[in-house]
C-alpha cells in the first residue's frame, strides 16, 4: 500500500469514527454554522485583491470556525474603507500594492491569500514570503513552472507554507469519488475525461490579456482539468500531447489560448482525455473509468451542488460552502501540520504548471512531452 493510500484510509477510519452516519465526509460540519471555535488556535488571513473571487471567500469565511479575516490589501483607497468597515478589519491593518510588506511587523496577519491576476502571483508571493507569512495563493499558482519553482523555494527558505487555492481537493463528493477508486470498488483505473470551460464575457478583462493572465483557458478553467486528473486517476503523468483550436482571432490574441484538446498518459498505461475552452457553456464534467465502475461528475468542479454517480446511483455527499471548508483545512494545515487528505500544498500548484508548460509546448510544436513531475 503506498503512502498516499495508507494516509488516506487512517483519516477515513478517524473521521468515520466522528462522523459516522456521513460515511465518507472526513470533515466536522460545524462549518455549517457561524462563530470562531475560541478554544482552538485560529488563522489570521489578509485578503489581497478585493475582486470577485476574494468577496466570495470573504463572505464564505464568515461561517469559519478556525480563520478569519483580519488584514486587506488592494489598490484602491475607497475598497479598503468599505470591506474594513463590512469584515471589521481595523485601519493599521489595511495595506495597499506599496505598503504591504510592513505586514511583517503585524502579529495580527498569519497568513496572506493572494486572488489577484495570475501574473502577479508570482512577484506577491516572494514579498509576503519575505516578510515571513505563509502564502495562499489562487489558482494558477503562477503563469509558468519556473515562477512556480521560485515561489516554492522562497517560501521554504522563508520557513513560511506555500498553499494553493485548490478548493475541490477538500470537496466531499470528490473525496468519495477518490475513496471509491483508492478502496478498489472502480477496479484497474483505465481512462478520465475532463472538460472544462465557459463563454468568456467582457474582451477587455484580464483573463484575455497575456500579460495578466499568462495564457488564456488553459491557465484559467483548463487546470481545473489537469488538477482533477491527478487526483481522480491518483497518479501524476508522463506524457502529454496538446492541440489548439482558435475561431476569435479578436478576443484571443497571440498566446492567449481559446480552446486546447490535450491527451495525458500515466504509469498504470491509463489515459485521459480533457477538453479546456473559452467559448462553450455547459462543459464541467469529469467522467473516471475502471474495469469494475465509473464515477461521472456533473457538474465536477463549480462552486457546487457537486453531483456524482456510479453505475450504483448517486454518491449523495452533503454540500459545502467550498471555501469556507478550503480556509478551515488550510488554517490547520498551517497551524497544525494537519495532513489533508489531497494534498494543496506549492508542490503540487508546481507540477501542474509543469503540465501547464508542456501542453504549451505541445501545441506549439505537435510533439508528445514527456513529464518529470518530481
Ligand atoms: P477579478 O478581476 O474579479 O479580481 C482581481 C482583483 O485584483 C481586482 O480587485 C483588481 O483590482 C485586483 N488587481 C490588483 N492588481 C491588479 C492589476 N495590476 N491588474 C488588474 N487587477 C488587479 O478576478 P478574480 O475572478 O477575483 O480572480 C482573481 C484570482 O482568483 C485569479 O488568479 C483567478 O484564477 C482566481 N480565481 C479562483 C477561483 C476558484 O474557484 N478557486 C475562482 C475565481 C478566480
């Protein structure tokens, strides 16, 4: 039995002990209800970037137990005013883009949560390192494997953790979907699918200019893709070969990426296949094949319900609010060396870049990559 696997069945056997009527949810779900658990050491969050995302994890947060806002950091005055007043976060722990390495001398912050545009990840990530708190960073990581690689050295020489965004990886439909294929009931694992993507809206915004974004559909949604063949396959690849479509010239610009077909190849001889695009709807659907069973998700990774099923029916797990559940695990992750379940750690946003790099790669030149995900 490898590590992971060992790991994975010890946490089941605990949390079954907990919580036994929900089977296979290894998480408590005082998440549900609201108030800050007084006798458990809580993680003090900056939020960096008060856009879209970041108000969702805001609101989400509010129904935590072990994490809580207590610093902000934005670019414009008039935000900081308004989300200090709403989240009660005092003045001298409001920063903006200038100033924000002056949280080093803040007991107050903990961490920082970065959910700013892809390309700034990077550059924010060595600065919070620097001044000596951990690192949450949204989804990519950051634009390529070697601004991957410096955040995860910086952070170590630091003696701060690197976390990555990866909300689905404490999701319970998606942890039974991974119990079901570690405890053998899905048989030798032989193919996944993932397709990703939506319509993207406004031209102008972020997500369509290569130098924020760092790509286009791939960086954005197309992980979503990649990450979630590793932990449905539950190995890392070896091989990968890409294709790109294009059909807006307009909207997506050179090295913006609209749609991207890419094959990958693991181990075991299973494959996948994942489809990761910027103009259809209705694409959010992983679909896990084994000798034995299937496990499709539909949809796979949106903000939830999560839906699940097996040629047995339903996997019927309980809704979370994704983020409040991320920000309670990582804040013991942090705070307690707690081992989650799938790992969310800087490693893994690295690997995925690597993916990210070679399906670049693979579509520039037409050749299969191979990978060294180390
Ligand atoms: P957004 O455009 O809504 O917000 C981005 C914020 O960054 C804005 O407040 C903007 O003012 C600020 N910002 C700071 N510097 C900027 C600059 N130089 N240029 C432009 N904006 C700047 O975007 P979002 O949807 O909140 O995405 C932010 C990050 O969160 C991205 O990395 C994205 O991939 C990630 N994200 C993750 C999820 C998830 O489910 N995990 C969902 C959405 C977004």
């Amino acid at each position: 039995m490898n590590n992971s696997r060992r790991r994975f069945l010890q946490q089941l056997t605990l949390s079954a002990l907990a919580v036994p009527a929900l089977n296979a949810y290894p998480f408590p779900l005082s998440h549900q209800s609201s108030g800050l658990a007084n006798d458990k050491p809580i993680l003090k969050v900056a939020l960096m970037g008060l856009g879209g995302y970041a108000e969702r994890v805001a609101e989400a947060m509010q129904s935590c137990t072990r994490a809580k806002i207590t610093g902000l950091i934005s670019g414009t005055p008039e935000k900081l005013k308004t989300w200090g007043a709403k989240y009660n976060v005092a003045e001298g722990s409001r920063y903006n883009y200038e100033n924000f390495d002056q949280i080093k001398d803040n007991p107050e912050i903990d961490a920082v949560y970065i959910i700013t545009p892809n390309a700034l990840h990077h550059s924010q990530t060595l600065r919070v390192a620097k001044a000596g708190k951990h690192v949450i960073c949204e989804k990519p990581m950051a634009i390529n494997a070697q601004e991957g690689q410096e955040m995860v050295d910086a952070c170590a020489a630091a003696g701060v953790q690197l976390l990555v965004g990866y909300r689905m990886r404490f999701e319970p439909n998606t942890l039974k979907a991974v119990e079901m294929r570690e405890t053998g009931k899905l048989g030798k694992i032989k193919f996944f699918q993932g397709q990703t993507g939506f319509k993207i809206g406004d031209p102008n915004q972020w997500r369509v200019n290569k130098e924020l974004a760092g790509g286009g559909s791939l960086m954005d949604i197309g992980i979503y893709a990649i990450n979630g063949a590793r932990y449905m396959v539950g190995e890392d690849p070896i091989w990968v070969t890409a294709q790109e479509t294009k059909t807006d010239f307009e909207t997506f610009k050179e090295g913006v990426d609209e749609t991207i077909l890419f094959q990958l190849g693991f181990p075991s001889g299973a494959v996948a296949s994942c489809l990761s695009t910027y103009s259809m709807n209705h694409l959010d659907r992983f679909y896990l094949v084994g000798n034995d069973d299937f496990v499709e998700m539909q949809p796979s990774t949106g903000y939830g319900p999560i839906k699940g099923r097996t040629k047995n029916g339903p996997l019927n797990q309980p809704h979370t609010v994704h983020q409040t559940v991320q920000m309670d695990e990582m804040a013991q992750i942090i705070l307690e060396g707690k081992k989650p379940i799938l790992p969310v750690d800087g490693k893994v946003g690295l690997q995925d870049l690597k993916i990210i790099d070679a399906i670049y790669r693979s579509c520039d030149t037409g050749q299969r990559q191979e990978l060294q995900l180390g």
